[in-house]
C-alpha cells in the first residue's frame, strides 16, 4: 500500500481488490462500505447535535424555507 493514505492513492486500489472479489464477497463488502457510510453520517449528525441550541435553530430554518422566507445565497455573496 502506498505510503501516503490519500484518497486518490486508496481509490484505485480499492478498485482493485473489489473487482478480484467473488461476487458473494463483493456483496459483503458493499454491505461493509454501506455500514461505514452510514456511520460516517450518523457520527456527523451526533456532532451537530452537540451544538447548543442547533435543534432549536435548524427547526427555525425550516420553518422559515418552508414559508418562503428565504434570502439567496447570490445576494449575500456578490463574488459567486
């Protein structure tokens, strides 16, 4: 394996070892990759929720999208 664990030097290889795995395996290690993903954003999440008052906020946000109350990004950002 490389020495440097980027994401464009473990991609190939990954690649790699998937497309010598057995159709049984590789299923498996789809479920494997699902489970991280999953987890991945789960822990994400939990981090957000952490955040002192972020439930309160984001339900506001929502309540005001919902409504229309909404300001777009190119007017708050002249130089996009």
């Amino acid at each position: 394996m490389d020495s440097v664990n980027t994401k464009s030097s473990l991609l190939p290889e990954l690649e790699k070892r998937l497309r010598r795995l057995s159709i049984e395996r590789l299923r498996v290690a789809n479920d494997f990759v699902a489970y991280l993903e999953d987890r991945e954003n789960s822990d994400a999440s939990m981090e957000l929720l952490k955040i002192a008052g972020f439930q309160d906020a984001l339900r506001v946000a929502s309540q005001q999208a919902e409504k229309g109350e909404v300001v777009k990004f190119e007017d708050i950002r002249r130089d996009v």
